[in-house]
C-alpha cells in the first residue's frame, strides 16, 4: 500500500533515462514492514549501467543485493526511488521488462516436474516461441551448456553445477537484453565456479550486458569492468577495480597484532604516518594498521614500536592491495563473506 | 522489442574451449526473436500443465478414482447386500423408492471437484511458494502476474472437471443389483454450467488457501477445511431432506459445496428434491468470483513482496 502511495506522490517524474542505459536506477529504496520494527534492506541505490557492461554488485550476505536484483527483476516492489531495465520502469511496465530480462535467481526454481530440455522447451514458449522453434532453441543451448547427456533427466536429478547451467541456459531462451545473476557460483566447488565463469566471460564479449551479485572478491575482480560495493543496503564505492583500489587509498596494508590492548597516543605512530608513502595508520583494539603504497620495513618497525612499550606480537599480515583491503579501507570492517 | 544483434566471433580462443565458447556465443549471434503474447504465455503454461499431468497420469488416475471407487463399492453394494438398506440414512430416498447410489452420485462428484480441484490447486502451489521459491521461475514469464493466477485457477478446474467426471463410469459399474443410479440428464446444458462452475469454484478456493496458509499448517487446513465442507456438504444425503434439522440446514448453507451438490442433484436427478436453481448459479458463480478475486489478489501479493 505504502509503495502505491510513494509512487503516486511523485509529482515531477524525472526524465525517462536515455535508451542506451541497460539498468538505471535513482534513490531505490526497499523496507519491509514486520511487526518486530522495520527492516531497511536497501536504502537509496543509484546505478547507471550501460548496455554491454558487465557489471557486479559486490557485498556481504544480507546487504541488500538479493534485493536489489528483486526489485530490479519485478518481483520485489520497490518503497521508494525508480529504476528502469532495458527503457522501461520496473513498477510501471512490469511486462515490458520481464520480456527483456533473463533471470538465474540465487535458489534453485528449476520446474523439477519437467525433464532438462522441456525446462527449456517450455520456457522459451512461455516467451512465444512456437513448439518448434522452442525444440530447437533448446537443442542450441543443452549443446553450448554440456548438457547433452542429461537432457532427458528431471530436473530435480541433476549435480549443483549442471542445475546452475541450466538456469544460465534458461535464462537466455529469449536473447534478454539484461542478464541478472544473483550468487550464481554460491555453493559450487572451484572447478565449477571457473566453468562457469568461462562462459559467462564469453556471453560478456559477445555483448551481453550482465548484472552479478556475489560475495566473493575474486568473483568480481574476474569477472566484472565495474563493480559497487555494497553494505547496509547503500553503495559504498563504485568504479572499475582500479578506481576502486585508487579511490579507498587501497594500499598494502601492514597489520600487527599483540597481545596486550594498544595504549592511546604513541609518539611513534605520529612519526610513522609522515613517513612518504603511508596514508594511514590505524590503532584498533589490540592491533596497529598501516596503509601504505611503499610498505617496505613497516612490519619491523611495528614490531619494534611494539617492543618499545611493552607490547608482544602474537601475529602479524601485510595484505597486497585488493578488492578485500580496499572493502577495509571503505568501511573500516573485515570483509565478512 | 530491441532485440540488437552482436558481432560474432571470439578472437583467440583454441581447441575444445574455442569450440564451447563458439557455440556459447552463437546463442547470441544465432538468436530465434521472441514474439510473446499473452494468449501464447498462458497456452503454453497449460501445454506444461498437461505435460505434468500425463506424465503423472498413473497416480493422478489412481488418486482420482481410489474415493468415488470405495464409496460406490461401500455404499452401492457392500450395505445393499448387507441388507442395512439405508432407509434410515438416506430419509429423502426412502421415501420416494430411489436406490442410495442416485443420491450418492451427485454427492460424490461434489466431493471430487472438492478434493481435486483444491489438491489439484493447492499443493503444488504449496511446494512453489515453500523455500525454494520455484513460483519465482513461472512469475518472471512476460505476464502480469494476475495471469499466472488465473492459469492457476484454470489448472486446477480441468482436474476438478476430470476428476468429477470419473465418478459416472465409476457408479455405473459398481454396485449390488438393482442398486444403480437412476440418472436422468434433463439439460446437457445445465450438467455442463454446474460441472464447469462447480470446478472453477474449487480451483478458485484452492488458490485462495494454497496462497493464505502457511505450508506448515496445511495439514490442519485439511482436517478443519475438506472433512467438514464433504461431510456436511450434503454428499450423502439432499439438502430438503435437512429440514428435519433447521438449524442445520440453514447453517450449511455457507458450505460452497452444497450448492455443487444440488446444482449436480438438479442437473441429473431431478427426481430428487433439489434447491432453486437461481440459488445454485448464482453461489456457484458468484463464489468464483468472489475466491478468484481473493485468491488473485493473495496470490500476487505472495509473489511480489
């Protein structure tokens, strides 16, 4: 009810997003009622994302991706903002979108009543394809997915992997101008994952544009030219993985941690963060954090700042830029998967 | 629709892996152009229906015909050659001659739209709607939502018109001598609207209940919700015959399958005292409305969230 009123209320509708973005959205905002309290699951989402990009939205579990992809594919309803796939408003034209959508959702939907290739039969004549033409397509897609030997299986039969191919498989029946994947790879073994990524890296060359969700790093650092970072239901950072290395001040990170909780004020760190090169240095609990692009010596001389007041080292890490130091660097957290 | 087509062609791949990425990327390139309607979407959601369906036409048989099965065997000959006679039971069909099964044929096909069409609604949608959300798969489809409810209902009506339409060869066949139903289809007509209604009504209530129960209480449903409605759905008796109990008789008047039950009563044996017809249409159809609105709704609002 609250979504019909928050959309009506729009007086001014802004401009209609230029026909070459694939994905925009403005403020999206979803909050679920629940009689324990309101729960913001997304809060204020702004993307502009072209045609042919492949591009991630990279968070923890519970940030909000899920959501956002829902909200995006028409099945959640947005309580606030816009957004438009493919030229057409997702609350609005919901039809219109869905025809240019393909979706792979996080859990299994295949219609394990039907066999491997009347999953696909079917959904491509959901889609309007005559009986034929939908054989045929099907027949493209079990042969380019290595599905041929477990076309006449149910759907119910098949390995995490293959079921997760056919949802990539069946998500493509239509040639959708967007293609949504949410965690496609969560929960296959690595060998898998990187099949997986092979194709998805030649449907992207072949010009599809991708929109991914994942909590691993090294998924979207593979895969993605762009990539937000998302927490809490907000966009903390986006750019391709250099600008965000750049942007976060991603440096190597030095991190020593002792034994003993580290006092307040030591004259050495002042010191140590005028040295060229180091941006930051943190004193979190137990532990002292250097960012620098030149860590050279750093760790010894942490431990030696250590020594000096008393403190023992119980481990230490120094960690090369990346997607996981710059997450640190933004948000001041451990990047928990 | 902008559908744009790609450049083909993937540079330096090599060996077996050029090959899947070639035919991968053919699925591009090489792309059939969609041409949805919403005519098209649902036929082919019930091409996928019927395809279930058959393939599970054993068990979908055998639960069809097990009830209407047993109850003729019980009813129709079993207690004739007991010589009970139900005189007693069935008080309208004693006193004007008529054998048990002519009651009981109505009954029991109220009792198969009943059953069928609400496990033929219900369940499956509680197996979509239960954690992995497969419901998800058939909603992205290029419909609105409201459709793929109305497939539903559609779905499900079929096997309620199926299942009730099982119960006359049943009856015809099983019973003691001299026991078989007296049927006299006055109107075709008549027969075919209360079948139809009497099917969309149950498919309708299906979706209502298959979208506002909680899976994990669907058993309890059934206890509270089936038994009551067949056993006081005036399945084994006419509902003038209730008379004798007034406040019963107007008390069930709020079951839908009552007026299933009377509409068939009118429709096949009207030798039988049956209630006013504009009363039997109007709550046959009148309920699918009235369920198939509701149900839309619930069911939309369980999709989207």
């Amino acid at each position: 009810m609250t979504t019909a009123t928050a959309n009506t209320r729009n007086m001014t509708p802004p401009p209609e997003p230029p026909p070459t973005a694939a994905i925009r959205t403005e403020n999206l905002r979803k909050t679920y009622k629940s009689s324990r309290g309101d729960v913001e699951a997304v809060r204020g989402i702004d993307l502009d994302i072209p045609q042919g990009e492949f591009f991630g939205l990279l968070g923890p579990n519970g940030a909000g991706k899920s959501t956002t992809i829902g909200m995006l594919t028409t099945l959640v309803h947005p309580t606030g903002g816009r957004a438009w796939v493919a030229g057409h408003d997702v609350t609005r034209k919901p039809v219109a979108v869905k025809r240019r959508i393909g979706v792979v959702t996080q859990n299994n939907t295949l219609d394990m009543q039907l066999t491997v290739a009347e999953n696909l039969e079917f959904r491509s004549r959901f889609f309007g394809l005559s009986k034929a033409v939908a054989a045929k397509r099907a027949a493209q897609l079990i042969d380019a997915f290595g599905l041929g030997d477990r076309k006449n299986a149910m759907a119910d039969q098949l390995s995490g992997g293959q079921a997760r191919r056919l949802m990539i498989a069946r998500a493509l029946v239509h040639q959708p101008d967007v293609l949504f994947l949410d965690e496609p790879t969560a929960g296959l073994d690595p060998q898998t994952r990187v099949n997986l990524w092979d194709i998805l890296q030649v449907l992207h060359a072949e010009g599809q544009t991708i929109l991914l969700t994942t909590h691993y790093m090294e998924e979207a650092e593979a895969l993605c030219d762009r990539i937000a970072v998302v927490d809490h239901g907000k966009i903390l950072a986006e750019g391709s993985l250099d600008d965000l290395l750049a942007d976060a001040g991603a440096e190597t990170i030095v991190t020593v941690r002792y034994e003993e909780p580290v006092p307040d004020g030591l004259a050495e760190l002042a010191e140590l963060a005028d040295r060229p090169g180091v941006t930051k240095v943190e004193a979190d609990g137990d532990q002292l954090r250097v960012f620098s692009g030149d860590p050279e010596g750093l760790l010894g001389d942490l431990m030696n700042i250590g020594a000096a007041n008393g403190l023992h080292v119980r481990d230490a890490t120094q960690a090369k830029p990346s997607l996981e130091t710059a997450f640190l660097a933004l948000t001041g957290r451990e990047y928990r998967e | 629709m902008a559908i744009t087509t790609q450049p083909a062609g993937i540079g330096a791949a090599s060996g077996d892996g050029a090959q899947v990425a070639s035919s991968i990327a053919r699925l591009i390139t090489d792309a059939p152009v969609p041409q949805p309607t919403l005519l098209k979407t649902f036929g082919a959601m019930m091409a996928r229906e019927f395809r279930v369906l058959g393939r599970n036409a054993p068990s979908t048989f055998i639960r069809a015909v097990m009830q209407p099965l047993l109850f003729a065997f019980v009813f129709a000959y079993v207690l004739p050659k007991i010589g009970s006679g139900f005189g007693t039971a069935g008080a309208g069909a004693a006193a004007s001659g008529l054998t048990f099964s002519t009651i009981l044929v109505p009954g029991l096909m109220g009792s198969m739209f009943l059953m069928q069409g609400m496990f033929g609604t219900t369940m499956p949608l509680v197996m979509e709607f239960s954690w992995q959300r497969t419901i998800e798969d058939r909603a992205l489809a290029p419909v609105p939502i409201r459709v793929l409810a109305i497939q539903k209902i559609t779905a499900g009506a079929i096997q309620a018109f199926i299942g009730a339409a099982i119960v006359f060869p049943v009856v015809y066949f099983v019973h003691a001598p001299g026991q078989g139903p007296h049927i006299d289809v006055t109107s075709w007509f008549l027969l075919a609207a209360v079948m139809v209604f009497s099917s969309t009504l149950t498919a309708s209530m299906g979706l209502w209940l298959g979208t506002v129960v909680d899976p994990r209480k669907m058993q309890m449903v059934f206890a509270v919700v089936l038994l009551p409605l067949t056993m006081l759905g005036c399945v084994y008796y006419p509902w003038s015959a209730l008379h004798v109990i007034r406040w019963l008789q107007i008390l069930v008047l709020i079951n839908p399958m009552v007026y299933m039950t009377e509409g068939l009563r009118a429709a096949l044996t009207p030798s039988i005292g049956h209630m006013p017809l504009w009363a039997i249409m109007l709550a046959l159809v009148g309920g699918t409305a009235v369920f198939g609105y509701l149900g839309v709704r619930t069911f939309r609002n369980r999709v989207v969230n």
